[in-house]
C-alpha cells in the first residue's frame, strides 16, 4: 500500500517519495482518499472581544452613548468571529481511471479574507488550475480550498501559496495553477485610496511552471491577460 504523507494546512513541506511495488512501478489508488485540512482553533471569548471593541472605539472617539450604537462593539466582535471561523473541510481525491491529462481549471472562484496588516477586507476571485496525475478533485473542493485558507487573517501572497502547496502536496499533479485577483481596502479606502486597483498573484508549480506552453494556455483560460511574475 502506498504511503502518503499530507501536506497540513499549515503548509508543512511532505515527503515526496513513496514506496514503490515490486516491479518498480508505483501502485495505483483504488478508491477514494479523504484528507481532513480543519485546523485546532483557538476558542473564541466573544465577550472579550467585545469589551476590546468597546475599548478601541473609545479611544477613537467615537461615541457610543448613541442609542444605534450602543450594540455595536457586541455586533463587532461577533462580524470579526464570523469572518475567522473556518468551516469544517475535507479534500477528497478520486482515481483519475480515464487518464484525463489535459487542463483543469475553476475560474473566478469568489473570496474574501483580511489583510493582516490593517485587518481590513480585501476581496476578489481566484483561478485555480492542476494537470492530473493519477488522481483528480471534485470541482467544488477548489472553491472550498481558497476559501478554507482565507478564513484567517492573511496576505495576498501567501494565500496564493498556500492553495497551490495544498493542491501539488495532497493531489500530487503534474503541474498547479493559482492566480488571485483582488481589491485591497487598505489601500483603496485609506492611504492612497487608490480606488479600482486590483492586485494580481500568481503561483506555478511542476509543468505549468517549466512549460511555457502550458503555462500560457494556463493563463489564457483563467483570462489573465498578460503573464504576472511568479509568486
């Protein structure tokens, strides 16, 4: 049987040599594998949270005394609890019996997560693509996968990473795809409001980094109109 060590969602490096069968060739899966990505979470004081709300909007002088306002730090603290919480997540991988090889890709997959850096929402849509192997993914666990790792505060960049990473470690694909496109509120509604800006990343991994064909047809179907920089 196999071994397979599986990338956690922490983004832990994996083995990435499995034992072999007799005659040299690696055995292929017979059914499906479920690989669980939930994560222990911290428990959340939502009373806590809601006197530290309390405290902050103080101390920005906002005025709390107001009747439509008087619930807000407890509305606060309950928003910010909802935008954390992860959603329990299985990836479940299936045989690939008809030796499909070419491109698949989920475009515009919506998401929204917090930059890190303010806590302010940045929004927007992922492409996310693989070249099969022995293995495929349902189509709906690519959409589940971006939005399991942006249910934490985040950076553009390592989102993008973590989404490939967790594809190329538990699929084991030829080649990986990710491209995010988003508005950044930090920079669209403070500092330089640069309203309209998006932010582009992209990571390529295996034959879709390598192979130029394959990583323009890449591009070209998630309707990225130039290449960006690898992440």
């Amino acid at each position: 049987m196999t071994h397979r060590e599986i990338l956690d969602s922490a983004g832990q490096t994996p083995e990435r040599l499995a034992p072999s069968s007799a005659n040299g060739t690696r055995p292929k899966p017979a059914g499906p594998e479920v690989v669980d990505l939930n994560d222990a979470q911290r428990p959340v004081d939502l009373q806590a949270a809601e006197r530290a709300a309390t405290d902050l909007l103080t101390a920005l002088g906002i005025d709390l005394d107001r009747e439509e306002r008087r619930d807000t730090p407890a509305r606060m603290a309950r928003a910010y609890a909802e935008l954390f919480a992860e959603q329990p997540f299985q990836l479940t991988t299936f045989p690939n019996d008809e030796g499909y090889d070419e491109l698949v890709l989920a475009r515009a997959i919506p998401f929204r997560t917090v930059c890190e850096h303010h806590m302010l929402l940045f929004s927007g849509v992922a492409h996310v693509g693989y070249l099969p192997g022995d293995r495929i993914l349902g189509l709906s666990k690519l959409a589940r996968l971006v939005n399991h790792f942006a249910a934490r505060p985040q950076t553009q960049e390592r989102l993008t990473m973590q989404v490939a990473k967790c594809l190329d470690a538990n699929l084991r694909p030829r080649g990986v795809g990710v491209v995010l496109e988003a508005e950044h509120t930090c920079m669209t509604q403070r500092g330089v409001r640069a309203r309209g800006a998006t932010t582009v990343t992209s990571a390529l991994l295996g034959t879709l980094r390598s192979d130029p064909r394959s990583r323009a047809e890449f591009f070209a179907l998630a309707g990225v109109p130039t290449s960006p920089a690898h992440s």
